[in-house]
C-alpha cells in the first residue's frame, strides 16, 4: 500500500511451559501439557507408595500364630512294652525324653512281670511325664526259650493287651495315674516298642486319626522300608516282602487307632495265638474292613518317620570273668 506501513503486526509469543520451551503461535495449542500432567500423576502415585511402606516399617510385627493350647489337643496314649535286660533302662531313657518333647501326652508302660520294677518305677517317676504304669507276666507257654529267635513267638501281647484293657476301663494300674480316661475322651493309641526310633513329627502325623491311620516304617521286613501304597489318597496295597497275602502286612509301629473306635470295638485286642506275621492283622481286622478304610499319613505314606532299629546286645565276657573273680561291677549301681 502506497505510503502505508508494510511492517507486519506483532505476534504474541507464548512459551510452552515445556523443560525445553518453544515459541507458539496465535492459538497454536500446546501438545505437552497431557504428559505432563501424566508424570505428574506417577510422581504422585510413587510418593504414596514410598510413604505407605514407611508406615508399614514403623508398624510393629505382627504375633505369630499361637499353637492349639495343649488341653484343646487329642491325648497321644502310647503303650510300650517292656521287659527286664540289660539295656532296658536305656532304651526306656531315650524313648521316654522322644516323648516329652510331645505336648499332650500319656505313656503307657507295661512290664513284663508279676509286678512294678524299682527300676522301671523309678525311671516312669523321673521321666516328667504323664503316666500309667502297669505290669503283667506273660505265660510261660508263650514265652521265648533260650535260644529261640525273635521271631518264633509274638513279644509284647499280653502287655499291649493289658494297655487296651486299662484304656477301656478295666483299671489295674500299679503306678501314675490310675483312672483310665472317662468315656468320649478325645485320644488316639499307638504302640511304641521301646527299641524303635521315633521322629517327634510321627507323633503330630496320628494326633487326628478318625479310625486307623498308617504310615511308612523304616528298615523292616528286610526291606529299606514297608508301608502302604497310596493312590488318589486312599491306601491301594502295601510295600512289603514278605507273605504279602496279609490282610495288613504292616509293622507294630506302622499305624496308630483312635480312642473312640477301640471303645466302640470292646473285644478287638491281639491275638497271641495268631501266625507269624499275623500279629497286627488280628487287631486291625477288628477295626477296618479293608486297606482302603485306613487313613494315610506322612505326606500319603511317602515320608519315613519311624525306624524299627534294634539295640545291639551287648558282650559281657569280661563281666562273667570279673564275677568268677569275685571283682564284678557292683551291682547296687544301676544301669
């Protein structure tokens, strides 16, 4: 335009709000400000975050879990056969501190005698534990003759028979705790020869047995282990060696029976008479109907928690020699 000023209006300038700002036009918009805002929104959520776990580092702990409290618990009565040896106060020694490691608890010890030993008597009063000591001879039919192996005859029924009949009522006790538990008591039953090893898991696996509950038994029947076979939870067979035909092919130390059941079954006890191997089927065949009635324990029967060891005898010929001498141990030491 003639004359006229050709200089062109100024534009405003707008800086975007941006860490490395740029110049806008007239209603140019700024395309930033939504990710801003969004790093703006996690700076947030992460300082929430940050303060959330300092608060919970300032909280206390919280307390563990407390165990069942004993008298809520089903009493483990377990029944051990004993009879007089050399290393009889041995084996009750160990086997009696295994078990005082077990809440809720009563040993049943029974003897192989007309009546209580001091020694037996002696170790029971010592051992801290709840108690009934009970004392029965086995016949002299029945009994091993000198020379006879282990296994010719069953060892331990009449004295786990006499366990049964006291737990049913039937008194008789000459030490401890005399009254037998009173009707619908809460317990379970398992017999624990006093040479065996126990785990103190074994005894927590049986606490909440319903009828008879089963497990493996370590270095028995010739075997690393026998125990039943368990498919789907429920028993199908057993491991086992020898006379497999068993109704329960199964070690003494191999299962564990609830209280209630042996109540409600009065005439199931063991069978001195029965054929080898046939000890513990003459007692289960009372309780269960078949294998798949049982119920397993210790991971489905695949843990080993019980070892059926034995104590080696020990050789007293230098003993015999001192004795002959008139120069033996003294015997008001005992051992």
């Amino acid at each position: 335009m003639a004359g006229g000023d050709n200089t062109e209006p100024e534009r405003a300038v707008v800086l975007c709000p941006h860490p490395f700002p740029v110049v806008l036009g007239p209603g140019q918009p700024c395309d930033c400000l939504p990710p801003l805002r969004a790093a703006a929104e996690q700076l947030r959520q992460k300082d929430l975050k940050i303060a959330q776990l300092q608060a919970d580092l300032r909280r206390p702990p919280p307390a563990p879990a407390q165990p069942p409290e004993p008298e809520a618990l089903p009493t483990i009565y377990v029944v051990t056969p004993t009879y007089a040896r050399l290393v009889q106060k041995a084996e009750l020694v160990r086997l009696s501190q295994t078990l005082s490691l077990v809440p809720r608890l009563h040993w049943l010890l029974v003897e192989d005698a007309e009546g209580p030993s001091p020694l037996v008597s002696g170790l029971l009063a010592a051992s801290g534990l709840l108690f009934t000591h009970l004392a029965v001879l086995t016949p002299k039919a029945q009994r091993l003759r000198e020379g006879e192996p282990g296994w010719v005859r069953p060892r331990g029924v009449e004295q786990r028979n006499k366990a049964l009949d006291w737990l049913r009522g039937g008194g008789g006790a000459v030490g401890g705790e005399k009254d037998p538990p009173p009707p619908g008591t809460r317990g379970v039953v398992y017999f624990a020869d006093d040479d065996n090893t126990y785990s103190r898991e074994l005894f927590e696996e049986m606490r909440w047995t319903h009828g008879v509950s089963v497990w493996p038994v370590g270095l028995v029947g010739g075997l690393r282990f026998e125990g039943p076979r368990v498919q789907d939870g429920r028993v199908v067979g057993f491991h086992t060696a020898w006379e497999p035909t068993r109704p329960f092919p199964m070690d003494m130390a191999g299962f564990a029976v609830a209280l209630p059941l042996l109540s409600a079954k009065p005439h199931a006890q063991f069978d001195g008479l029965a054929p080898r191997g046939h000890l513990e089927s003459s007692l289960l065949s009372h309780l269960v109907s078949e294998p798949r009635d049982l119920e397993p324990r210790a991971a489905n029967c695949t843990r080993v928690l019980v070892w059926h060891t034995r104590t080696e005898k020990p050789k007293m010929k230098q003993e015999e020699q001192l004795q002959r001498q008139g120069r033996g141990s003294d015997p008001a030491i005992e051992v």
